[in-house]
C-alpha cells in the first residue's frame, strides 16, 4: 500500500530539495530523489566526483547542514511537528 506523505512531511522534502538545489547549482553535489517503500523520501546524493550515496531525510538533512556549515551559510533542517511557529519561520 503507498500511503501520501502528510503534508509536514511534503514541506519538509521540499525545503531540503532547495537546499539541495542550492548546492547542486553551486557545484558541490549532483542529487536526485525517488521514493521508496511506505511513501519514505529517499535523497540519491553524489558528492564531488564520489559515489551515489542513498539517503534518509534525516540523514540528508544532516549532509546538507554539514556543506553549508563549512561554507560559513547558516541552514537549519526543517523543525519537527509540534513547532508551527518555527515552521513557518524555516519554510520563509
């Protein structure tokens, strides 16, 4: 059965898929993205000239925030349920 991501989960695909695209467009990664089972976002990362590497959100969301620490740009992944306030602050 394919169950549809709720929508949290929709915002927080997309915030990193900017980021992602971000970075792609600066040269640092190439990206793409396929869902796997239960409707589980999964992020097909190569960085540099290195192999595709598969990610989780979570762990994707942890790369991201890595290369743009190193280049000094504050990013910060999308805030879990629970934080509307915040949520509407990141997605800005």
């Amino acid at each position: 059965m394919n169950e549809t991501p709720p929508r949290y989960h929709i915002a927080r695909q997309r915030h990193l898929g900017k980021a992602l695209d971000g970075l792609q467009a600066s040269g640092r990664l190439d990206w793409t993205w396929r869902y796997g089972p239960k409707a589980t976002a999964h992020y097909l990362i190569r960085a540099g000239h290195g192999e595709v590497q598969d990610f989780e959100t979570r762990d994707a969301e942890k790369l991201v925030q890595f290369l743009f620490d190193a280049m000094g740009v504050t990013w910060k992944p999308m805030p879990y349920t629970g934080y509307r306030p915040q949520e509407a602050e990141v997605v800005s």
